[in-house]
C-alpha cells in the first residue's frame, strides 16, 4: 500500500492520521502541499482539510 498524505505547514490535523497509521503498520508519505506543487496538482489536491473547534 502507498500512502501519501498532503498537508500544509499550518496543519493541526496532520498528527492524528500518522499516529494511527502507525499504530496499524502501515508506512505513509508526508507531502507538503507548498514543497509538491505539482504533486499536489496531479492528485487533484486543492485545499487540506480544516479543523474547527
């Protein structure tokens, strides 16, 4: 399995996927949507998700 998750530098979420990914085995790629631009393009990965309190 290939995981890549995107996110921003501003991300308050990014931590709760790595952890249970981790706690399932399953190894995942973090990709900075501002360092892979064209990544993130090709995915179709506009926006990262936002967490409200």
């Amino acid at each position: 399995m290939n995981v890549k998750r995107f996110a921003t530098g501003l991300c308050s979420h990014r931590p709760y996927p790595e952890k249970q990914l981790q706690h399932a085995g399953i190894p995942d790629e973090l990709l900075f949507v501002a360092d892979e631009p064209e990544t993130a393009t090709r995915h179709a990965i506009r926006q990262s998700p936002e967490r409200h309190p």
